[in-house]
C-alpha cells in the first residue's frame, strides 16, 4: 500500500539560533494545524498569522517557512500530502 500522507509533529523554540534560517519547498501540499502557541507562516512572500487552533492547506511547492511568534515555543501538526 503507498502512503498518500506524512504526518508529522514540529516544535519551533523561540530562540533564533533554533529556527529555520532557509525557505522550504517540496512536491504535494501541506495542511498545518496550530497546536500550542502562535507561528507567522510564509508562502511565497506573503505574510499569514497562526494561532492556536487556527489551520491551512498550502501547495507546498512554494517556498515556505515558519517562525514562533510572542517569544514562546509553537507546536503544530504537519501533514505532507
């Protein structure tokens, strides 16, 4: 049977020397969903804030990040469809 989703469980600290420096691509779509805390989502140079609870389902071939906001660690569920 051929998996059609990756889940995965992503934890960003505040602190800078921790975050990702570089955008993100690959193949298929993405769906987050906000478990803890707030995180800024780029895609494609637009600029989308997340809190806890909120969600979105993005073409994941453009170039993404994440970055926690308010100074605290975020959590949220990936998955790579």
């Amino acid at each position: 049977m051929l998996k059609k989703a990756e889940p995965f469980m992503v934890t960003i600290d505040p602190d800078p020397e921790k975050q990702p420096k570089e955008f993100n691509s690959h193949p298929g779509q993405e769906f987050n969903y906000v478990l803890e805390g707030s995180m800024m989502l780029n895609i494609d140079g637009h600029e989308i804030i997340l809190n806890e609870g909120d969600s979105i389902y993005f073409d994941s071939g453009y170039k993404h990040m994440m970055k926690p906001l308010n100074n605290k660690q975020v959590r949220f569920l990936a998955i790579v469809l």
